[in-house]
C-alpha cells in the first residue's frame, strides 16, 4: 500500500503546500488570512516545512518592516504530488477491493 508523507499529511501543512503549489510566492500575511492560522502556528509549521526543504523562506524588508515570502520548493511539489499519488492510490484499492491481494 502506499506511504503517506506524515509531514505534509497533517492538516494544515496540507493546506499550505496546496495553496503554495497554485502560486509563485505567498507573503506571511496572505497564507496567515488564508489558512486561518495564528501567527505561532503558521511559523511552526512553516518553520517544518522549511527544515523538511519542502518550502523556500524569502526575507526581505519593505524600508524598515520585515517581509516574508513563501515558495514551494521542487522537493515540495514532487513530495505533494506524491502525497496526491498515494491517496489516489489508496482510494482505488476502495472502489476496486479485489484489486488488493493483502485487503480482507
């Protein structure tokens, strides 16, 4: 059966690299508005997925105010692909059961 990456299979890690595939770069308050997070909890899981080289941290300053943009990285869309990958593979095995000699 396929392996689900545990990292990005949490919810909200999910969400993340699902709407950073979509876009070339995402700023800390749009993903913040977007995902409906708290601010700790965005940089948590933003702070995984960075140390997971699945998302490109860009820091910058707008004058004197600190700015911070997102991307998903090549290692993060090839990880969410398959992440996608399996699940369509798990759903199969769902809507065809003989299909899977090891089901009972």
């Amino acid at each position: 059966m396929a392996e689900l990456d545990r990292l990005i299979h949490e919810p909200a890690r999910l969400r993340i690299l699902t709407l950073l595939s979509g876009l070339d770069v995402a700023d800390f308050t749009f993903l913040l508005n977007t995902v409906g997070l708290t601010k700790g909890n965005l940089s948590s899981h933003m702070d995984k997925l960075e140390k997971a080289g699945y998302v490109e941290v860009l820091k910058s300053f707008n004058g004197r105010v600190p700015h911070t943009d997102f991307r998903i990285t090549a290692d993060g869309a090839r990880a969410l692909k398959e992440y996608w990958d399996a699940l369509d593979t798990i759903r199969s095995l769902r809507e065809a059961p003989e299909a899977d000699p090891d089901r009972k």
